[in-house]
C-alpha cells in the first residue's frame, strides 16, 4: 500500500503520440540498433521530446549516442 501511495504522488503522464511512432521511429530504431521495442521506445520518446536519456544499459547508451542523443549519467558510475 506504501508503493502506491507514493507512486500516486509522482507527476506520472501517458504519451499519446509513442503509439503513432511504433510503426515507424520506434521500429526503425529497434532493428537500427537491435534493442527491445521497450528501448527502442525510450529511445524514440527521449529524441521526439530532446530530453537526455537516463540509463546505465551500455547498449542503449551506444545507441542513443549513435542518434546524437544526450545520456545521463554523463560517466557511468563504479
């Protein structure tokens, strides 16, 4: 019940336009860079909005670097 008292308090928003994408920047991505519909997704989602990507997966790193999209963290940490 704890879960879900805090996660009704963060400032959640569904993106209406990922579902138009998955056809064609999402799949095109996932086959691109051979990552998951969900990476590929992220991936898209973090472009379409030019916002950083925040993930420590080395892959999808490589592949938002690829795209000349921003990661966070800069440097992964140790």
């Amino acid at each position: 019940m704890l879960f879900l008292n805090l996660l009704s308090k963060l400032a959640i928003e569904s993106d209406v336009h990922s579902e138009q994408q998955a056809t064609t920047t999402t799949l095109a991505f996932g086959r691109r860079h051979e990552l998951s519909s969900y990476d590929a997704a992220y991936l898209e989602l973090a472009m379409r909005l030019g916002l950083p990507l925040a993930t420590l997966d080395k892959h999808l790193r490589k592949a938002a670097h690829a795209e000349g999209i921003a990661v966070l963290p800069v440097k992964i940490p140790r």
